[in-house]
C-alpha cells in the first residue's frame, strides 16, 4: 500500500539535492546566507532517501515481523533490476558523456578502471548515493534481524542507541586521524572512498523509515499531538546547524567550500537537523494532504500539491538526468562570460529543476515507445 506523504517526501528530497549541487554557483557571490540555504540547509535530502527506501522495503516484506524467511536471490534480483540496472546505465552514459567533451585521458574504459569507477560511484559526482542503496540492498537480512530485535525490546530504546552508535561511527568516519599514503592501492581506495559506499553512515536513518512502516499510524498520531514541539525541534535544529556554520565562517576563517565539507549530513548537527527535518516534512506534508483532502484548502495549498506529486512522481529521472542539465547550464555561463550573483544563483537553481523536470517528462514519453530504454535506465519496463 502506497503512502502519499512518503512519496512526496521524495519531491522536497529532490529539491534538496538540486540546492546541494547549485551551491557550487554560490561560490562566486561569496553569499554566507545563500550558500548555507543550498549547502548546508539542504543536506537533509541524501539522508531522507534512505529514510524513504527503509520505510519502502519494510512494507513490502510481508513476513518481516512474522518470522519467516527472506526470500534473498528473488528479493535481490529484484532490487537489482530496478535499482541496479538504472546505476549500471546512468553510470556508462556519463563515463561516455566526460569521455566525449574531456581531455583524453579523463576517462578510462580500461575493465578494471570501468570496474573501479563503478564500485565506488564515480560515474558522476551524485551516483554514489545509489551503491550505497544497493548496498543497503544486500545487507538487508541484517538490519532485518535489529529491526525484529528493536520492536522487540522497543522503539525508543533501540532509536536512542543507533543515535549513539550513529553519532560515533559517522565521528570516526570523518575524522579517522589516520595516514593512508603508505597502504596498498587496494586498502587505500577502500578508505578514501568509503563515505561512497559505507551504508552505516545511513544506518540509523534508514532503519527511522523501517520503523516508521512498522509503527505509521502511532507515528502519524504523535506527530499530529505534538505539532508545536516537532516545529519548535525542526527551528532548533536549523539554528544549531546554519549557526555552527555562520561561526566557523565569521570567527574562524573558514571558507565556504570548508563549511559544505564540515556541516554536512554526517556531522552530529547534519545529522540532527536531518532527524528534525524529516519529522517536521512529514507533519507538513500530511496536513497539507488532509487539507486538500477535505477541501478546505485553498487554491494554492492544492497547486502546491500537485507540484509537490509532480516532481515526487518524477524523482528518480530528475535525480539522475539534472549534474547534465547543470554541466550545460555551467558551459553555458563560462562561454558567454556571465558571472554569478546572488539572484542568478537562485534563478539557475529554479531553471534547473524546472528543466530537469521537463527532461524527465520527455524521458518517460521515449520510455513508452522503447522497453528496453525504459528496463535500462528506470528498472521498469
């Protein structure tokens, strides 16, 4: 059964990734506010995917809480199919894509490079949140098992101890304190890549959407009883994160490309803005359903409906078409020597995804006349 804010939260995910990747125009104007808003404030977006595929697999694993068997090499075929296949796809199109508009050299289809660039997600710089997926994929019969153990035990407690677990490991992760320069290639490429392809860093988001297919209607009763509280934790939460990182700016000297790198959705504040956004989009989005659902909603509450399913309905092929449509738009301004400030910035982004989208729509118009096409970069047929 399909969950309408689930999948809408998939729009403002989408919206949240476009922002991170427009924040590079930002750069130019040196704007704290508008780099933070694209940089910062939308690293809630990565995370929020895992927490819509944890949310997705739980309600279609039928004996999940019953005990029985995961049928794996089905449950993987079809994971694989539908997820793989699309990576594997997108990925050769934009080796061919910077193999045709790079210097040689930039692009090796040697196996083994072919190999390397497609274990670790470097087909493109936004491919590495799709190995990640596919690797939640193939541990799934594991956090299987500890979704059983924390239903068991309870909800609250076993949430509190991933968020410690959580909030170590991603610690650990991004600051290692380790010197890899005289490990084999091997081990070396394993440690710098390993934000690529690690699914732990997810962990504890991605077992909040299990838990939240196992528990929907007592999640959506609290979130309706307490409105204020998630409101006032979401407002916190965008303080404590866009603040820590107006600090560091301000008083620290670092740039703006050290923010993105600090202030991301691994750090304990992007983490925890994360957990508060998330709560507070699905409230959002669920009183706006029950708004437009009992027709008391204005007209613009039900376009911004609309919108919101549009570009949730179309998610996947903006996510994986838009890096083009913005290495375009980045030629684009180089050739004709146009320089960035603050209100082109916010004019590309809004160009972006409104190309992106309309991209997709043309997209799935080919994809009706070619199965193939479609199986190969959308897993449907």
């Amino acid at each position: 059964m399909r969950n309408a804010i689930v999948d809408n939260i998939r729009a403002l995910c989408m919206l949240g990734v476009i922002g991170i990747h427009t924040g590079s125009l930002a750069l130019t104007p040196n704007d704290f506010t508008l780099y933070c808003l694209l940089e910062i404030l939308s690293r809630y977006s990565v995370p929020a995917f895992f927490f819509i595929s944890g949310y997705g697999l739980c309600c279609t694993d039928k004996t999940l809480l019953s005990g029985g068997a995961l049928p794996y090499a089905d449950f993987m075929k079809k994971r694989l199919r539908g997820a793989g296949l699309p990576y594997l796809s997108w990925s050769l199109l934009y080796m061919l894509y910077f193999w045709l508009i790079l210097p040689p050299g930039f692009v090796s289809w040697q196996p083994l490079h072919v190999a390397f660039v497609l274990f670790f997600g470097l087909g493109c710089y936004h491919l590495y949140f799709m190995v990640i997926l596919l690797w939640f994929y193939a541990s799934y019969p594991l956090w299987r098992v500890l979704l059983r153990g924390i239903v068991k035990h309870g909800a609250a407690a076993g949430l509190a101890l991933l968020l410690l677990f959580q909030l170590a490991f991603n610690w650990w992760t991004t600051h290692p304190d380790v010197a890899p320069s005289q490990w084999s290639p091997l081990a070396k490429n394993f440690f710098v890549y390993r934000l690529n392809y690690l699914p732990l860093h997810y962990l504890l988001i991605f077992m909040g959407g299990s838990l939240a297919a196992v528990y929907w209607d007592k999640f959506l009763a609290w979130l309706r009883a307490y409105p204020l509280p998630v409101l006032a934790l979401y407002l916190a939460s965008v303080v404590y994160d866009a603040g820590s990182a107006y600090y560091a700016f301000r008083y620290q000297g670092y740039t703006l490309i050290d923010l993105a790198n600090t202030y991301h959705q691994l750090s304990h504040q992007g983490l925890l803005y994360t957990i508060a956004s998330l709560l507070y989009f699905c409230l959002l989005l669920d009183w706006l359903e029950r708004r437009v659902q009992s027709g008391s909603a204005p007209k613009a509450a039900v376009c911004l409906q609309r919108i919101i399913e549009l570009l949730a309905a179309n998610s996947m092929l903006i996510y994986f078409i838009h890096p083009l449509l913005l290495d375009w738009l980045t030629s684009f301004y180089n050739k004709f020597g146009i320089v960035m400030t603050a209100k082109k910035v916010c004019l590309s982004y809004v160009l972006l995804v409104a190309g992106s989208l309309l991209a997709s729509l043309l997209l799935q118009k080919i994809f009706q006349r070619s199965k193939i096409l479609s199986l190969l970069f959308t897993g449907k047929r």
